[in-house]
C-alpha cells in the first residue's frame, strides 16, 4: 500500500507538471481545446492524490507501522476514529489533506464552468496546478508521508497521538478549517487570471461570490470548533488565548471578511476593483502564511507542527513568491482598474463599507504584530512575547467600531444620506442603545469595564437596527417570520447578512462576559466544601480511572445552588502511558447563564485534592451566536431561482 501511495503522488506530480505547462500554452495562444486538455489534468491529478490518500487512510486502519508516519502518529490502543484522524496529526499528513481539498476543489471548479469563463479558464487552471505542484513537491522531496522503516527497523505499535488531539472534535476541526483555508484558492485563480488575461470587469467576482462565501462559512466553523476544543481539553477555562496558530487561521479570516462587504461596492458602483483584488490575494497569501507559520516552528504553540529548516524555506520561498507575482500583476493592470466613481459623501453606505474595511484591516495589523512580535524582537536581541493583554487592549477598541459599523452601515442610503432620513432611521435605535446601557449599569455595576458597557450597549444598537431595518418592510397582517421570509426570499444577500451580523453580536457579547469572570484555586479533603457566592462544591472522593491506555484519577463533587442539587461534577487527571503526558479533563456544567467549570489539579497524599474552579458568565452566547452565524451564512448562500422578467417587474 505505501508504494502505491507514493506512485500516485509521483504520478500527480508529473502530471501537474504538464498541465502547468499546457494551460500556460493554452493562455498565451488562446486556444481553447488545449484548454480542455489543461482541465482533465486537474481531474487526473485529483483523482491520484485521492488514491494516495485513501492508500494513507488505509494505513492507519490496518496500523501499518511499516509507514513512519503511522508509527509516529498513532497506536493500536487507539480507537479507530482517532487512529483516522490521525492522518493530520504530523507535518506529512496535513499536508496531504490540504492538497486533497485542493484537488477537490480545482476539479469541482473546473467541472462547474466547463461552458461558461472560457477566457478565463486557462490562466485559472494554471494557478490551480501551480499551487497543487508546490504541495506536491513538498510530499514527493520534503516531507514523505509513505516513507517506510527499514525491514529490521519494523515496529509492531505506534507512538501515539497526542492525547490534547484525541478528542471528538479534533476529528473535524482540521478539515473545517483547510476546507476553508484552501476554498479561497478558486476565488484567488480567478483574480490572478483576470489580471493575467485584462478581463477585468465584474465576470470574476461575481462568478466566485459563492466560491468565497463557501470557504469563508468553513473557515468560521473551524475557527468556533478551535475554540470549543480549547475550551473542553486544555483546562483553563478559556477558549481563545491569542496563540499564534489560532491568529493563523484568524488573519485570512479577516481580509476576507472585508472582501464580502466591500466587493458590494464594486457591485453597486463598480467602486474599490484595485481594493478587491488586493484583498483576494492577501485573503489567499494569509492562508499560505498561516501554513506556513504552523509548520516553520518559528513561533511557540501547542497547535505548532515540529520544525524542519528546509522546509520552512522552501515554504516561506513559496508565500513570498505568490505575494510579490500577485502583487506585481495588480500594479501592471492598475491602469485598467481605475472608476470613475468616485466617493460622493462620507455620510453613505459605500464611506460605511469602506471604513468597515480599514478596522478589520487595522486589526489584521495588530493580530499580524502581535503574532510575530516575537520572531522580529529575537532578530534585534531578546525573544518577547506579547500576551493576551496587547490583543485586547488594541483589538477590543476597534471591534467596538466595527460592531458600531455594523449597526450603522445599513440603515445609511447609497451615495448620499440626507439629514432626515438618519435621524428617521436612527431614532428608535439610539433609544434601545441609550436602555441597553441603563440595563448593564444597572445589573452589573460593581463589575463594568468601559469596554464591556460599550461592548453590551453597541449589541443592544446593532440588534436594534435590525429590527428596526426589518419591521419597517413589514406588510400589514404579516407576522414577524412571515415578514422575514418574504424579505430574503426577496433579497437573500442583504437579510441572510442580518441573521449574520446578529450572530456576530451573540458572540462578542459572550466573549464581553468574560469581564465577569471569576475563579479560585482551593485545596479540600473529602467531606469538605467549597462556596463561591451562592455556589457550593462538597467534595465526595476520588477513584482511579479504569485500566486502560491512560490512568489517573476522576474526583466527585456534588454541586448545589442555594441548596438545590444541580450536577456531580467529575474532573480527572490523566496520564497517558505510551505518551508519557499528562492531561486534566475538566467538568463543566452549563447554563444559558453561566459554565460552572472545574479542573483537578492534583491530589495529595492525605486524600485531599486540589481544584481550579472557573465561573464563566454568557460563555454559551458565544456557540449560540455561531450557530446563529452560520444559519445566516446559509440563508445567504441557499441557491435562488432566478425570477422571470414579468415577476421582477
């Protein structure tokens, strides 16, 4: 199986190789039957490194531990979902599966626009094949995921995956997160062919507005699965700390998301093309980067690959060179690009949009500062690090414009907003803003930061502008589903986006409820207790875990409000034998409220035992609001039966 794997890599490699070679041809010379043979060198190259993946898979069911890869990266005592997943556990795997979702999606776009973009298609297949040829160089010379051990090296078991990685949702984490990732490749070939070609009207953005939405909905999921996994396995009661391989996902995250509000300017005015394409290619080189960042061991991350030299230049070589191509092509067509629209007033949806671009782009600067800060002071002198207090400091302020924007942009007109119609618009808000703040002054005075009075009271504006922006289009007798039906059915981008910006506001809100946050470390025999306000943990005993492939130890804590039972609560502390690390499994109990969450850390000698035990106010706001973000990215993407003339009018 391992040597089949790595003839298909090998036979991919060649034929990318070729491809390459023909859709440049086919570009030049503009011919479109040696573009059709360009197009099924995606499929054939597709179709190989999918037999090398599932050969991979194969592997790791079986537990071939001939493969060094399967040894290093899982054990027969594993369960076999974990012994799957953990093909993209190490370095050589990961980087197979991205190149597989690229696959898939090269050939899902090469098979969707077999009679449409034809004067695009060649260049589109060459940067589809150009970035399939790096990855597959990287598994053919680099990094060999089929590599085997000598016949007297053989091995009857593994080494084990990480214990931290051997959770249910590190089982979908990873692909949510490359399927986003990787998605903005089409948008990007698109970009990169319509300088190449001078096609630069709107063919390319509006052929991958879903291409984009699509990558962006599973770059999100991947981002909220991260920090529910952090959440549930490290043990801190936290669910973001500003690692640098959780900023790596996050900085392409953010261009894009500027991308999707200011590629409606291009739409409506053909404003802002310079700008968009800008954005596309630095939502795509970000990708690269964050790959990059993940595997180079240039940064410090319990996410973070093991670092290889050659292969952090090669791949550094390979994001530089994709940057400063892309780059040069938008400056050779800056010409061609140019409107003659211009900005007609700051007070406009289009200022709106625009400004909205410069914060998310403003905190892509701070999150890309703070995450190399320490790369670029260990060049100078001393290695530092910037904690999560240098995010939040210069981060939160302006998400509190951006969740200001959101309100604002819109209730304000294209072009030009007239002075009665913003005071018409934004009467009725304002008031719910001015009641949202008396209400957080009022509940949680002794515990207010500005930050989260502005946080909370900006919530309360932005809600308020969507109702508001929604109740003033319903018709008579309508109810308020009924009314919110017929609007997206009517215009599913602009009220799908509602749904989305209200998500957004869930989850800063219940990422604000952090300012409420308590914790306290107690150590207590059993038959004791311990209170935090109207809490009361009695610790029962501890047990040892069941012999398995970990031991350790789970505690019985019996939880009370007021008095009234709530939950028995039962941390553990693990140590996983082939590992040889240890890992503390919280308890949490959950409510719309709050997470009562409890991690033992140790226990003594004398039988008492030592617990964290967190209070985490609205922390649940934050999955509801991405369960919100989703549904209302869903509601924008749900496809739409184009309406006849007759119904239109």
């Amino acid at each position: 199986m391992a040597e089949l794997g790595a003839a298909c890599i090998r036979f991919a490699l060649l034929i990318a190789i070729a491809g390459f070679g023909v859709a440049i041809h086919a570009g030049l010379s503009r011919r479109p039957d040696w573009t059709r043979v360009a197009e099924r060198s995606v499929l054939v190259v597709a179709v190989s490194v999918a037999i090398a993946i599932a050969t991979l898979f194969t592997a790791f069911a079986t537990g071939d531990f001939r493969l060094s890869y399967v040894a290093a990266h899982s054990a027969l005592s594993m369960a076999t979902p974990y012994r799957l997943a953990a093909l993209w556990g190490g370095q050589a795997g990961s980087l197979l599966l991205w190149l597989f979702i690229l696959c898939m999606y090269s050939s899902a776009c090469v098979l969707a626009n077999r009679e449409k973009n034809r004067g695009l298609m060649a260049w589109v297949v060459a940067v589809l094949l150009a970035n399939a040829l790096f990855f597959l160089v990287l598994l053919t010379f680099v990094t060999d995921p089929f590599e085997t051990f000598p016949p007297e090296r053989a091995m009857s078991d593994g080494a084990g995956l990480n214990p931290l990685l051997q959770h249910p949702v590190m089982m979908i984490h990873p692909l949510m997160l490359y399927t986003g990732l990787v998605g903005f490749a089409v948008p990007f070939a698109f970009a990169f062919a319509a300088l190449i070609s001078g096609q630069l009207g709107s063919t390319w953005f509006q052929t991958t507005r879903r291409w984009t939405l699509f990558p962006w909905l599973f770059l999100s999921i991947g981002i909220m699965l991260g920090g529910r996994w952090a959440y549930e396995v490290l043990g801190w009661g936290g669910y973001w700390a500003w690692d640098p391989v959780e900023n790596a996902s996050f900085m392409p995250w953010l261009p894009a998301t500027a991308y999707l509000h200011s590629v409606m300017i291009q739409e409506k005015r053909d404003m802002l093309k310079t700008w968009n394409l800008l954005l596309i290619g630095l939502t795509y080189t970000l990708c690269l980067f964050g790959t990059f960042l993940t595997r180079s061991g240039i940064v410090q991350s319990v996410h973070a690959f093991a670092q290889t030299p050659i292969f952090t230049s090669v791949f550094l070589g390979y994001v530089a060179f994709t940057a400063i191509a892309f780059l040069t092509a938008l400056l050779a067509r800056r010409r061609g690009l140019r409107s003659p629209q211009r900005l007609e007033s700051v007070v406009s949806r289009e200022a709106g949009f625009l400004l909205n671009n410069w914060v998310f782009i403003a905190i892509l600067m701070v999150v890309f500062t703070g995450t190399l800060f320490p790369v670029f002071s260990e060049s100078i002198g001393e290695r530092t690090v910037l904690g999560p207090k240098y995010f939040q400091m210069l981060a939160g302020p302006l998400a509190l414009v951006l969740l200001l924007l959101t309100g604002v942009g819109p209730l304000i007109a294209w072009r030009r907003a007239t002075a009665a119609s913003l005071r018409r618009q934004f009467r009725w808000p304002a008031v719910a803003t001015l009641a949202t703040a008396a209400g957080v002054v009022a509940l949680v005075r002794s515990q207010l930061t500005p930050y989260a009075l502005g946080a909370w009271s900006l919530g309360g504006f932005v809600t308020a502008t969507i109702v508001h922006a929604i109740r003033s289009r319903v018709r008579h007798g309508e109810t308020p589903l009924q009314a919110l039906f017929a609007l997206w059915r009517k215009s599913q981008q602009r009220y799908g986006g509602y749904i989305v910006h209200l998500g957004a506001v869930l989850v800063l809100m219940g990422a604000t409820g952090s300012v409420l946050n308590e914790e306290r470390l107690e150590n207590v025999k059993p038959g004791a207790e311990i209170r935090m306000h109207n809490l009361r943990f009695d610790y029962l005993t501890a047990n040892a875990l069941p012999a398995q492939h970990y031991g350790g130890a789970v505690a019985r804590l019996a939880l009370y409000r007021d008095d009234q039972p709530l939950a028995v609560m039962t941390p553990e502390k693990r140590m996983y034998w082939l590992e040889q690390q240890p890992a503390s499994i919280p308890s949490v109990y959950s409510t719309l409220q709050e997470d009562v969450y409890v991690v033992l850390t140790a226990i003594e000698k004398d039988g008492s035992a030592t617990f964290k035990i967190y209070r985490n106010p609205l922390v649940n706001w934050i999955w509801i609001g991405g369960a919100v973000f989703v549904f209302g990215t869903l509601l924008v993407m749900w496809p739409h039966p184009t309406r006849s003339p007759a119904r239109r009018a």
